[in-house]
C-alpha cells in the first residue's frame, strides 16, 4: 500500500522500488529508514554501514528483498532471514493480506483487502512483476 500514517494524519508515500538487477526492495516501518535503507542497498553499503536505527525498538524498518532467487527480510541486524513459504505480508495489514492470499487472492488483491479493512492501509498499490 502507499499509505503513511503520522499522527493520525495520512499521507501517500512510496514503499517499494526495483533495483539494479531486478531484485525489489521494499519496507515496512518508518518511512524514511525505509528510504534511507533502500538507498544505502542500491549503493552496496547496507551490510557494511548497517543503520542504528534498525536497532531502536521505535524506529525501524523490515526490510524486504525479493527476487528471482526467492524473498529474505531483514529486521535489526544485518541477517537474511529467508521466507520459505508460498506467500507472505508485512505491516500492519499483513493478517488481512495473508488471509486474502490463503483464499486465492494475488499480491496485489491481498494488499486491496488489507486497505479495505486496516484503517493503517490505504492510498493505493504499488507492485512489480518478478521476471
């Protein structure tokens, strides 16, 4: 979804981005660590210069990268932690998601779901293709 919510006020924001190679990026969280980390792994710094941010419990971000190769998040230290499942969800409308997607529903229906039902969702759907 593209929705940021500052308190209580929404606005619409960019979460997700593809990158050289064709990997995607995207990020759940505050906003502009999300961006900050985005940019950092397009530059091939992320790992080297892992942000203190990501280890204040306030503000930080899952950090999700998929590709080709399959789907690894990331949340307070620089780790792989690698999906395995058929799908997955992050955020706050992640159970909506999840369950729209368990019912048959595609990425970009399941998060559609998730805005009709998580007031913290909303402002439309970004989405890529995986070639």
């Amino acid at each position: 979804d593209k929705q940021s919510t500052n308190a209580g006020m929404r606005s619409i924001v960019t979460k997700i981005r593809q990158v050289a190679g064709g990997e995607v990026v995207a990020w759940s969280g505050d906003n502009e660590c999300g961006i900050k980390m985005a940019d950092m792994y397009e530059k091939g710094e992320l790992f080297d210069k892992w942000p203190e941010f990501q280890k204040d419990k306030d503000r930080w971000v899952v950090f999700v990268v998929a590709g080709t190769n399959g789907l690894r998040f990331y949340e307070h230290e620089p780790v792989a932690q690698k999906h395995e499942g058929l799908f997955s969800a992050f955020g706050s409308g992640r159970d909506y998601a999840m369950a729209a997607m368990a019912s048959g529903a595609t990425a970009r229906q399941a998060v559609e779901v998730a805005c009709r039902f998580d007031v913290y969702c909303g402002c439309g759907v970004d989405a890529f293709d995986l070639k």
